[in-house]
C-alpha cells in the first residue's frame, strides 16, 4: 500500500481497536444494559480484519505468522470461555481462531493457480470458521478476505466492507461497524511503533481480568 504523509498509522489503528473492543467486552460482561458500549465496540474488527491483511501482506513468513495467531487462540481460549460463559464451553472459538482461518486462506490464496481455487479456498474457510463456531464465524470470512483481494484498491474494499456490513447484518448494532471505515480510511501506510506482543497479550488478559472482576462483583 502506498504511504501518505498525513493520517493514522498501523500502531494508531491497532490502539483504536484494541480500546473498542475493551469497551465492547465491558459492556457485553458487566454492562449489557448500555447498549451504547456494544455500538462503540463494533469499531473494533474491521479495523483487526483491516490490519491483519496489511501483517499477512507485508510479513516475511507468513507461517509463522499462522502459527503465532493459532497460539495465541489456544492460550486466549479458556480466558474466553471464563468471561463470556464463565466457565469452559468449546462451542464457541474466540476472534484468534477466526483471524487465524482468515491468514490461512490468504496464505493458500497466494499460492492457487486460478480463480476456482480461490473461490473454493474462501469458501472452506467461512465453512470452517461456521463449524467451529469462531467469533464472527464466515461473515469475518468474508470481511478478511475482501480486503486481501481489494488489497490496491483504497476506496473500493471500504465501499465493500459498508456493503456486505450491511448485507449480512442490516441496520442492527453491527452496523456501527461503519464507522471502522473512517480510521481506515486515514491509515497512511506506516507500521509506527512496533508493540505487536502488547496487542496479543491484550486480548486474553483483558478477558481474564473481566472475568475476574465478575467474580468479585458477583461471587462463583
């Protein structure tokens, strides 16, 4: 992607996300009467969908780059499952599992030797993603791999993101995901400062202590 001079950087972004979506979690676990919560969370996995094709694209091994997103949804599972069922429930696979399908695809994309393929391997993916149950299950599918083949096209992946938004989730809270098109928009092409460690630790700590904190408002 070509860089700007001006705008948001990929740090920035990941800041933006990493802050929706803790809200997002606040509001689902002790605070689900304020809807308001949940509206501004939404903002959240665009912009991950969004950051993790520019990591797939610009990475020098995306396997590792697997492997590390595979790893951190097993250590991210049973924190999960605690804050969000408050206990362990493999029916339901946390966001790491979806991102990690969504690079997978990527990956196989890149090496497929025509149309078909890249068709069927998006399609086994979102199947995936709907059998195991992962957040956002095959509409996250589909967001991630939009953007990978509308990876040049600036304005046109955010028209389609506002499309298919709308499409598969109507006028309900989802749909105050478009707003994710704004920063997204900004993004200036720069990596910024490298805290890649602090985002993936983030997501099952914050779950941890959400679930902690239940304890402590509401005993076992």
């Amino acid at each position: 992607m070509t860089e700007q001079k001006f705008g948001l950087n990929g740090c920035a972004l990941k800041c933006i996300a990493m802050v929706s979506m803790l809200i997002d979690h606040a509001g689902a676990v002790l605070y689900p009467q304020y809807i308001v919560l949940r509206m501004i969370g939404r903002l959240a996995f665009p912009i991950y969908c969004f950051l993790l094709v520019e990591g797939a694209m610009h990475t020098r091994d995306i396997r590792k780059y697997e492997i590390r997103l595979l790893l951190f949804a097993l250590v991210s599972e049973v924190p999960f499952d605690l804050a969000f069922h408050g206990r362990t429930w493999w029916e339901n696979q946390n966001v790491f599992f979806t991102l990690f399908l969504g690079v997978l695809a990527i990956d196989l994309m890149q090496e497929a030797g025509n149309k078909l393929s890249v068709f069927l391997i998006f399609v086994l993916a979102a199947v995936a993603a709907e059998a195991l149950h992962t957040d956002y299950g095959g509409a996250g599918i589909v967001f991630i791999v939009c953007y990978y083949l509308l990876y040049q096209k600036k304005i046109l992946k955010q028209i389609m993101f506002l499309a298919e938004n709308f499409l598969l989730y109507g006028l309900g809270v989802q749909f105050y995901a478009s707003i994710a098109v704004l920063p997204m928009l900004l993004y200036n092409g720069k990596k910024g400062p490298s805290l890649k460690y602090v985002f993936y630790v983030f997501y099952p700590l914050h779950l941890l202590i959400l679930y902690l904190i239940i304890q402590m408002k509401y005993g076992s």
